[in-house]
C-alpha cells in the first residue's frame, strides 16, 4: 500500500476550507496578504507560527487551496474526532515517531495535495525561536516546496489567558514565497535534515519579519 493510498481524499479538506471560509470571515475580518505565492498545484507545505488554537481554522479558512493540517491527537475527542476526520485533517501523537501519522503526511503530498504544520510543534510565543525537524522531514522526503505563513491578531502577547480575539477584529495572514528545503542533492541523512530545519528556520524567521512590516505589526 502506498502512502498515497492512505491518505485522506481531497473532498473532505475541500468541504472543510468552505466552512473555514463561513465561520472565520463571520466571526473576525480576515486580511490576507500574498495568498497567490502559493502554487496553484502540485505538493506544497505550509509552514505557520502558531499562538492560539484560532490559528489553524485562519489558515483552512483563508488558504486559496484545500489544507490538511496536522492536529494533536488530543483535539480528536467526542464529535470533534468525526469531524475533524470528514474535513481531511490529520491526528498526530506529538510524544513520539507517530508512523501512521508521517504516512498519511506524505499521501497528501504524493497526490499533490497541501500539507498544513505548525513547526514548533505547539502553540508558543509564535515567532519560530524553536522548530522541530518533522517539517524538514516532510520537505526533504516529499520534495515539496515550503511556503511560510505569518499570523497576527489571534492572540495578545503578554496576556496569560489566550480568549478568543474579539469579534470582527482584524486578523492579518501573511503567505510568504514558497522555497525549497533540501540541498538540492536529495540527501536524507541527519545531517542534511539538521541543515534543512536550520534553513527553514532562518527562511521562516525572516518572513516574519518581513510579514510585520507589511501589515504594521512590528
């Protein structure tokens, strides 16, 4: 069986954009910047920071292609897990080497599909001060180019209790130009997927960056 063939159909991840669409632009005012650096087709993987749990839903409701995100195994309770299934995302045990997870990651890119990570694996301060290598993994292994993605407004720095941003406040997502992670050379030994996450980081670091400045976020 092929990695391709344990993958979830792209229906599902496209019904869920179509409901990402209603309820993020029903609830806030999404402004997205650059939505048309991410290629119209063909493997790609967007790499966003990540600093409230409205981050992921932004992203599926405002990404010009179907996403199939990468969601803890913790999210997949009650009818949440049927759900979450049905709209092509992903559960994954973040405390360890979760196989059926990484095969279903790349069947998604191996149909030519959009595979959604947040690298540093958490929600954090959202500014990619810390990534881990699965990104790497995926983007070296898949060949698939990286696109980076900055959100802003989710959240306020400096407030212990994340609530909800408040309704029909303004929340800025910034699509960055996709590159590639490798070398070039295909390698998959640690050593490259070290260099590969180090590459990222500094690519993903400076789209924020940049991503600030254009929407007066800094």
């Amino acid at each position: 069986m092929t990695h391709e063939q344990t993958a979830p159909g792209p229906r599902g991840a496209a019904v869920g954009r179509r409901i990402g669409i209603g309820i993020m632009h029903g609830l806030w005012r999404p402004r997205v910047l650059g939505a048309w650096r991410v290629p119209s087709h063909g493997p790609v993987i967007l790499a966003a920071n990540h600093s409230h749990g409205v981050d992921g839903p932004m992203l599926i409701g405002t990404s010009p292609r179907p996403v199939h995100f990468l969601v803890k195994q913790e999210a997949f309770v009650g009818p949440l897990d049927p759900f979450l299934r049905g709209i092509g995302q992903l559960p994954v045990d973040r405390q360890g080497t979760d196989r059926t997870a990484v095969t279903s990651a790349l069947g998604v890119l191996a149909r030519g599909g959009v595979l959604g990570i947040f690298p540093e694996g958490t929600r954090g301060g959202g500014d990619f001060a810390s990534i881990r290598g699965g990104l790497a993994y995926f983007a070296v292994r898949s060949g698939a180019p990286v696109v980076p993605v900055a959100c802003f407004g989710t959240t306020e720095h400096g407030r212990a209790i994340r609530t909800l941003p408040p309704l029909r406040s303004r929340i800025d997502v910034v699509f960055g130009d996709p590159f590639e992670a490798g070398d070039g050379t295909g390698a998959r030994t640690r050593r490259a997927l070290d260099a590969a996450t180090l590459r990222i980081q500094e690519r993903l670091t400076a789209h924020l960056g940049n991503a600030r400045r254009a929407t007066g976020r800094a």
